[in-house]
C-alpha cells in the first residue's frame, strides 16, 4: 500500500490526518516532532508527507528543507498562520503545497489527490535521464532559458535550476503560452494537474499561492518583476511570456 507520513504535534489534528489519509488508501506513520518526522521519511520513503509549521524545537520550515535534502516525497504544509511571508517561506522550504487551520478533510483529501496527479520527483540532480539525453525538439528555450519538460531540467545560462514541482509547471505553462496571458486561476489548475478542467473550486488561497510560486520562481530564476526577463505581470489577470 501507499505510505503517507503525518508530523503534527497536536494529538488530535495528528489523528484526523491520519484518519482522512487512512481513508485514500493510505498505511499512515505520525510522529509529534520535526526531528522523528525526518526519520520517519527516511525510513518509509512516503509518497505523502503532511507537515505542521508551527512544533517544538525544529520548526516545520527546517523540517521540510532537511526532509528535501534527500525525498522527492509530497509536502503538504499545515499552518494556523495565514501571512503569504509564511507561505512564501514553507514554499522556499521545499512545501508542494499549504492549507491553513482549521481545514475541512475534504479540502485535505482534495489537495492529496491533485498533488497525486502531478510528476513526483525531485528537480536538476535526482531527475532522469540526464540532460543531454533529451532529444533537441523536446525543450524549450527563450532568452537563454532553456526548459525540458521531458526530464523536467531547467537551465538559465548554462546553469542548473533547481524548482519544485509547482515552479517548473508554473514556467513551462507560460513558456508556451505563446505570449498569451495566461490567468492565475489557470495557473493554478496547471499546479493542481487539472487543467483544462473547471474551474469552480479555485479559490482566493490557491490564486495567493500561485502568486507565491511566482515570486520564488522569479527569485530563482534571478529575475525582477520591475524589469522582467521571462514572466511579466499583467496586473489583476496574471502572467505572460515576455516578448
């Protein structure tokens, strides 16, 4: 069965995690501390990690870098905390995605499942292939940024990129956008693997949270949103490829 892995301090929230997970199909290990959660990952290789932010002595930001430092597992970040600086933060911290307290399990059981339907794996060193296995028309390239959506390999100037999931989904959908703006709330069903599909279960956090992949994307990428390269904002729709 699948392996999922809940680190929660909070008896209670612990147990329903485990309950909903339990319930996908799920063999469940929940620990209250980040530092047997990093174990519990090493151990059971899962293909889900659900993370609160807020524990005693390693926080769930150290958590998630330190998990990320050898698991491509899935990272759904817990916060009471509503602030995008820490959701900016859980994402810089390796997070696929966040949910803040208190949620509804059928939000928790919604976002497993669309972070289920996504590529899992790590970005750059742990993806295969390697680069030059690609064949040449299966990339991407635009002011020396170069994209293979195949491998999932980006390269800005000869140099490797490191993005999450939800970053290089993000790029590669405006890269071949063509120029056409593409919307936040169709960003956002990219990062959910549901696109084309409807989008009547969008919400204002999820259009928040591409908002935030963008910002890291840009920051990784090296690029200022006053003077972009690559994305440029169109105010109150979304993003575009520049000219």
């Amino acid at each position: 069965m699948s392996i999922a892995v809940v680190i929660e301090d909070e008896p209670d929230i612990r147990l329903l995690l485990t309950d909903i997970l339990e319930q996908a199909g799920f063999t469940v290990h929940g620990v209250g501390t980040g530092a047997e959660g990093v174990e519990l990952v090493r151990r059971h290789n899962p293909v889900i990690t659900t993370l609160d932010v807020s524990m005693p002595g390693m926080d769930g930001f150290e958590t998630a870098k330190r998990i990320r430092t050898f698991s491509a597992t899935y990272l759904l970040m817990l916060t009471a905390r509503s602030e995008e600086i820490d959701a900016l933060q859980g994402l810089q911290s390796g997070a696929d995605d966040y949910i803040t307290k208190p949620f509804r399990p059928r939000e928790v059981r919604a976002r497993v499942e669309a972070m289920l339907r996504r590529p899992r794996g790590l970005q750059a060193d742990e993806t295969a292939p390697a680069a030059s296995a690609a064949p040449a028309e299966d990339h991407v390239e635009h002011r020396g940024l170069h994209v293979e959506p195949e491998t999932r390999i980006t390269v800005v100037d000869g140099q490797v990129v490191e993005l999450t999931r939800s970053e290089f989904d993000i790029l590669l959908d405006l890269l071949q956008s063509a120029g056409r703006v593409v919307s936040k709330t169709q960003l956002a069903l990219t990062v959910r693997g549901e696109r084309g599909m409807t989008s009547d279960f969008i919400s204002e956090h999820d259009r928040r949270a591409i908002e935030v992949h963008v910002a890291n994307l840009r920051r990784k990428l090296g690029e200022s949103p006053s003077d972009p390269r690559w994305i440029e904002t169109v105010r109150g729709v979304g993003y575009r490829r520049t000219a």
